[in-house]
C-alpha cells in the first residue's frame, strides 16, 4: 500500500448496504397491485439501463422505467423515489470507518466512483459517517465500466498510485484493471473464488 496514493472507493454495497424497504414499500403505496411486480423488476431494468447508457439522467431514467414497466411514471413518481432513496436506512460496512480513518492518518487521498443518479448519491454521502474522509465523489458523467469514468476518478493522480476497491467484478475489478488501474474486489460472501485480488472485509486493505 505505501506507494498507494489515492484510494477509489465504490459505494453501495462495498462501503454501505442500504435498506430498501421504504423504497419497496414507496412503489407498493404507488403502484397498488403492480407494485409488487414493479419492485421485484427495478433492479434487472436498472442494469438494463446501465447497460444500455453512458449516464444517468433522471428524465431518461423516468421514460426507461415507463417503456419497460408499461406503467405511467411521472416526474413527481421518480422525484418521490429518490427523496425515499436519500432518506432510506443503510449500513456502514463494519470496518469501513476504522479503514478510512487509518488511510486519512497515512496522508492517503479517498474518493468515491459510483454509478446512480448524482445528486442523490452526493446527499448520501453527505448525511453519512462516511464524509469527512470523502475529497471526491466521482457519479453521473460516465457509468462504470465506461473508461473515462475511471480516468475522471484517477484526476491527476498517477494511475500507478491510485487503487479501485468494490464489489462488483465487471465494474469495480475488470474494468480498472483493462486501463490499467489497480483493483480489489470487494467479495463479503465469497463468492469470487478464483479472483486473486479479492477481500473479505475492508480492514485486509490496512494489511496491503
Ligand atoms: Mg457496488
């Protein structure tokens, strides 16, 4: 780690787990007797959108959700869904503050890299634990795992001094790796058992 330099962090899912209750529950008051149908669908029709965009927009987010649910979706819908998405409940990965508080010590620079909508991942951050340790927060300009949004998170830093840590093997492993960056992947459940730079838990990167 010590010719590590800045340290690029996803966010959901690698530093917080968030609860998706309200969300569920907020689409359920909505939708009635197609909100359980909805709910279980948003998370493939969200990759789906990933997938299939450069970034996230709420308008362009609103009329892909509308096409693939074939549910009229307003605005004020999408507005209310993010406002419960801000406010909703989450976890803190159990060692993530003692890690950032143990980089902040060593001078090391921490930014965030992660793929929603901008203004609602910010707010996040802001309202969490998290933030102190937080310089950057990369969101929005270019969905992992498009290389310029890697290259946007690296700055000016030399990529050789920079390391991406998260849970997601195409977004947060591969896709660094193909230009270049360092990376870990952030594998809780041990899933990715033939992954050679994986951890467990966010304190192995105290042992780097
Ligand atoms: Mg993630």
């Amino acid at each position: 780690m010590k010719n590590i330099e800045r340290f690029i962090f996803d966010l959901d899912n690698t530093l917080i787990f968030q609860d998706f209750t309200d969300e569920k529950e907020y689409f359920n008051d909505i939708f009635k007797n197609n909100g359980k149908y909805f709910n279980d669908n948003l998370n493939i029709w969200l990759k789906e959108y990933e997938a299939t965009h450069t970034r996230y927009d709420r308008e362009m987010l609103r009329k892909f959700l509308e096409e693939k649910s074939k549910l009229p979706i307003s605005k004020t819908i999408i507005d209310g869904w993010l406002q419960v998405s801000i406010n909703s409940n989450y976890e803190i990965e159990d060692t993530a503050i003692e890690v950032l508080e143990y980089l902040k010590s060593k001078g090391k620079n921490i930014v965030i890299l992660t793929n929603f909508i901008r203004d609602v991942q910010v707010q996040v951050i802001k309202n969490s634990e998290l933030f102190p340790y937080i310089t950057d927060i990369y969101c929005g300009d270019y969905l992992k795992p498009n290389k310029e949004s890697y290259y946007e998170s690296i700055g000016n830093y030399d990529i050789k001094k920079c390391l991406m840590i998260g849970d997601n093997y195409e977004k947060d492993y591969l896709g660094p790796r193909n230009i270049g960056l360092n990376s870990i992947l952030y594998d809780r459940n041990d899933r990715y058992k033939n992954v050679k730079d994986r951890i467990k838990s966010l304190r192995k990167i105290k042992e780097l």
